[in-house]
C-alpha cells in the first residue's frame, strides 16, 4: 500500500506543487488546508495533472480539537509535511498576534498529534528569512540565525526550535526544516501556480502582473545597495525543484538516513540574481515591454542573500536544475492562463 502523506497547507502555492510531485512518487496524500489563502479550485487542477484528487480536510490546524480529531479519523498517516502558515511579512507587523497564534499553535497542534498517534516523521517549510542580513555570503547552515525583524520571519525561527526541542526529548520523532530562499515560478502545465490575494508584495508576480495589464508599472525597490548593478540580490528557487526536495527528504525520513532526528537545510540555486537582472531576463524571455522605474529602499530589505546549497546536495542528493529561463516563463503562462490572455 502506498504511503500516506500529510500535507498542510497543500492547497497553496508550494504546496500544491509538492502534492503533485508526492502523487508522482506513488505516495497517498492527504491535504489539510482552510483554505484561508487558497481555494478548492486548486485539488481540481492537481487532479488534472495527476489524475488523482487528493483527501481534503477543510479545517484550521490552530484548533487543537479538530486537529486530534483528524488524526483519530486518519490513521495511517506515516509522514507530515507542514506548509500552512500566514506568511506576509508586512502584515505580520500589523497582526502580530494572528500570526503567532497560526503558525505555532498549528506546528504545537500538529507535533502534539505525532506524538499522540505515533506519526514518527516531519518536514517543515522554513525560511532563509531566519539568516537576517548574513554578514558572510553564500550563507551555509552553521551561518548564525538573527533576530527576526517581523513577526512572521519570528514565527519561522521559533517553530525550527519547538522542533528541536520535541525532537530531544521524543526519539522516535524524525523531523526536517528546511530554509527555502525565494520560490518562484509555477507548473509547467500552467494549471496550478501562485494566486497572491490584492496587490502582490512579492517581486515575480508584480511582474507577471504588470506585464499582464493589471498593474501599471513595476516599481524596483532601490538601487543604491553594494551589489554590482546596485539592485537588492537573492536567490530564486523555481517552485517545482523546491517540491522535489519535499519528496528528497520524506525520502531520507523514512528510510532511516537522517543522521539526527532534527536536521535543516537550505533549499536554494546558490546564485544570486539581482532584481535588474531579473527583470531584464523577464523582458527578454517573455518578449513583453514591462514598464518599471526606480524608487527607494523598502523598509526591512535586506540587501543580498543567496545560499550555499553544498550540504544539500551532499546530504539529500537534491539541486535545483531549472534555469532562470524557464522559471520566469512558467511564471508568465500561469499568469496568461489565470488572466485568460
Ligand atoms: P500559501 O499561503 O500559498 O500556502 C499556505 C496554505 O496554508 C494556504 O493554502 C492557506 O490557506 C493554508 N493555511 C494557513 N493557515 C492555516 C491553518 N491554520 N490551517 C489550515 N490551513 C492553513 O503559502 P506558500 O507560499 O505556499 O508557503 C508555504 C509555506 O512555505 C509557508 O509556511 C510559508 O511561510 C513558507 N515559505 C514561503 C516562502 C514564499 O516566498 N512563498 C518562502 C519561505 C517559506
Ligand atoms: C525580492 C526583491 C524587493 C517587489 C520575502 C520574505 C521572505 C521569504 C520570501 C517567506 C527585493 C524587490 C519586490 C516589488 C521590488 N518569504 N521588489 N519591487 O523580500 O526577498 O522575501 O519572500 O519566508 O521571508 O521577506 O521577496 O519577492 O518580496 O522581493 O523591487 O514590487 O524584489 O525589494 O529586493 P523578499 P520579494
């Protein structure tokens, strides 16, 4: 019988990738969501991929009971992978409360259940945010984590270390963080990708938005910072390779290859690319004339930060190997598709 997988948050944008990936791998999937940030629409065009709709459970895994319930209800759950959080940077200052009370009591909820129902083996969508600012680049996985400057980069630090801390005392317990950098991108099928909700903050779909009409223009945050061409620099992670590390280190769980029961990893390209460049590769692999112009610094931007990615190809056999191209352009035909140009 093939394995089940839990997946929280799966139908949103790196989610939903990765269910298709795990269905692709043989594996049962089970998706939790409340569908506070995605919708039911999603599990649909995973099936069209796949030719499988996923369970799905609409409930939120903040609420202790219902989360027990759910586990009483489906045991025979070998495997979490936890995606469901709030994750707007800029919001989380303003809601502080909301976003502590999601992302940690869904991950304590969640935790308690493996403990509860023998569920042994857990990967859990971490942030590069917890490396602030580094002061060496490329960042590895002994670079120092810094106070978080939000909430929600907060959140991310603080659910690495309750993993930590159940996994010492709970041995039997098998858990992964790892640290992604900037996901971008969407499938190549063009029928599942990332659907912001208002103004996106996120740079990739202010583009795609943009060149689709709906903005009217980009507007790059600064180019004033000691890069080579004076943008802000960071490492964009196609989103399918990024699901594919999900399924690498369910993999590594639960064959017994971990070498402790709480390990972290950077899943990034390990280049760095700045936002001029992005931009202009954008310009030249879409053809679309998109209008931008420069204006100062976001508040709280760091200015460049890639990963070193050497432990995770040396530990989880995984590398991200789509090109920047290709991303940028299954991020274009998402949009086209979702827009109906
Ligand atoms: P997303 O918002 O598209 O997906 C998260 C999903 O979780 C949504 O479908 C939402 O409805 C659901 N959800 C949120 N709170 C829930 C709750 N309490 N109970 C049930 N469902 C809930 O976000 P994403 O971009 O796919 O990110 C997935 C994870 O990866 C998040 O934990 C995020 O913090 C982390 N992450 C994302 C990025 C990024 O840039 N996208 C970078 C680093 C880490
Ligand atoms: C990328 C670059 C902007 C929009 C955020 C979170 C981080 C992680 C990934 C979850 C920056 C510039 C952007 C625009 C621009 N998420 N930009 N014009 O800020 O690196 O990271 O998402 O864990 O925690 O902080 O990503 O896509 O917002 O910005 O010039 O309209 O693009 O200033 O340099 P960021 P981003």
């Amino acid at each position: 019988m093939a394995t089940q997988i839990l997946v929280t948050g799966g139908a949103g944008f790196i989610g939903s990738h990765t269910v298709v990936e795990l269905q692709q791998a043989g594996y049962d999937v089970v998706v939790v969501d409340d569908l506070s940030n995605s919708s039911i629409e999603v599990l649909d065009n995973i099936a069209k991929i796949t030719g499988k709709r996923p369970a799905f459970e609409q409930f939120d895994l903040a609420d202790a009971a219902k989360t027990d319930a759910f586990f009483q209800k489906y045991s025979g759950i070998k495997a979490i992978i936890h995606f469901a959080a709030f994750k707007a940077v800029g919001e989380s200052v303003q809601k502080p409360l909301e976003y502590y009370r999601n992302n940690l009591n869904s991950m304590m909820n969640l935790l308690d259940g493996m403990r509860q129902y023998g569920i042994q083996h857990m990967v859990f969508s971490s942030s590069c945010t917890v490396y602030g600012q580094p002061d060496v680049l490329p960042v590895t996985e002994q670079t120092p984590r810094k106070p978080a400057e939000s909430p929600y980069g907060n959140t991310k630090a603080i659910c690495e270390d309750i993993m930590r801390d159940f996994c010492k005392v709970n041995p039997t317990a098998n858990c992964i963080a790892l640290r992604y950098f900037n996901p971008i991108g969407a499938h190549p099928s063009a029928l599942i990708g990332e659907l912001p909700v208002g103004v996106p903050n996120n740079l990739v779909p202010f583009i795609t938005q943009t060149a689709a009409g709906i903005r009217q223009e980009l507007s790059i945050f600064g180019d004033d910072y000691n890069t080579p061409d004076g943008t802000a620099v960071r490492d964009y992670i196609n989103v399918v390779d990024l699901s594919k590390a999900h399924v690498v280190a369910i993999e590594r769980l639960t064959n017994g290859k971990a070498k402790t029961n709480f390990e972290f990893f950077n899943v990034g390209t390990g280049n760095g690319l700045s936002v001029m460049e992005l931009v202009k590769t954008f310009i030249k692999v879409t053809g679309v004339d998109l209008k931008y112009k420069i204006v100062g610094r976001r508040a709280g931007d760091i200015e460049q930060i890639y990963a070193d990615t050497t432990i995770s190809c040396n530990e989880l056999g995984w590398q991200a190997e789509k090109t920047v191209e290709e991303t940028l352009l299954s991020a274009w035909n998402w949009e086209k598709k979702v827009r109906g140009l």
